[in-house]
C-alpha cells in the first residue's frame, strides 16, 4: 500500500471545542480539559454513552482512545472495530466465550496490523482461561 493511500485512510481530526456540541457535554471542551475530565472518570455504565460521542467524534485519535478505555460495555466499541486506534482498545475487553469468534473474524478481516496482532494476543489470552 502506498503512502498516499494510506493518508486517505486516516481519519482527520479536529482540535476542540466543537462548535455545535451542547454546552454541558464533554465535546465543548478544548483538548487539554477533556482530557483531564476523561482521565478523572471512573468508569461506570451511565458515563458509556458520554464517552462513546468522545470515540464517535473526530477530535484526535488519543482523546478518541482513552475515551474508549473508560467505557464499560465493550460491545459498544464492536462498530468502531475498524478504527485501529479503538479496535486495540475494543479486543482488550473481550473476555467471554462468545467473544472468540468474534476475535477470530476480526483478526481475518481487519486491515491494521496492530488491531490484528491486539487481538491475536487477546484471542491467546482467552483461549488459556477457557
């Protein structure tokens, strides 16, 4: 694959705050305080779709994933399986049985190398607990 495509692939991103993001919710922070605000939460099921508008949004791959980190309903992730920087994330909180295939369709059809080898160790991991 030549560089060029490769730069067609990436996502570009935006510096915060967005502009049309309600005034209370954590997308009308500039970077650095969402940051600080993602790093802060305790995950908890009702702070998921919060962080999950942070892993839908175009704001830099770093906020995007650590964002993803604090969600507690992995599932969630499962659409975004094709964003290198969220299917890491995604593959280290598939811990249950009915998770492998899973695994096993994504190590075959994923195009990022390092979602493929996250997931290949993941796979490994779970295949030992089993």
């Amino acid at each position: 694959m030549t560089e060029a495509s490769q730069q067609s692939r990436r996502r570009r991103w935006c510096e915060g705050p967005e502009p049309d993001a309600p005034k209370e919710g954590l997308l009308s922070l500039d970077d650095d305080r969402l940051l600080y605000e993602i790093k802060a939460l305790e995950p908890a099921p009702e702070r998921d779709l919060p962080l999950l508008a942070v892993v839908r949004s175009n704001r830099h791959f770093f906020l995007r994933q650590e964002a993803a980190k604090k969600i507690t309903q992995k599932d969630l992730l499962k659409a975004y399986f094709d964003d290198r920087h969220i299917g890491q994330i995604l593959v280290r909180g598939l811990t249950r049985r009915e998770d492998v295939d899973y695994l096993e369709k994504l190590i075959a059809g994923t195009r990022y190398i390092e979602v493929r080898r996250a997931a290949s160790a993941q796979l490994l991991e779970l295949r030992k607990k089993l």
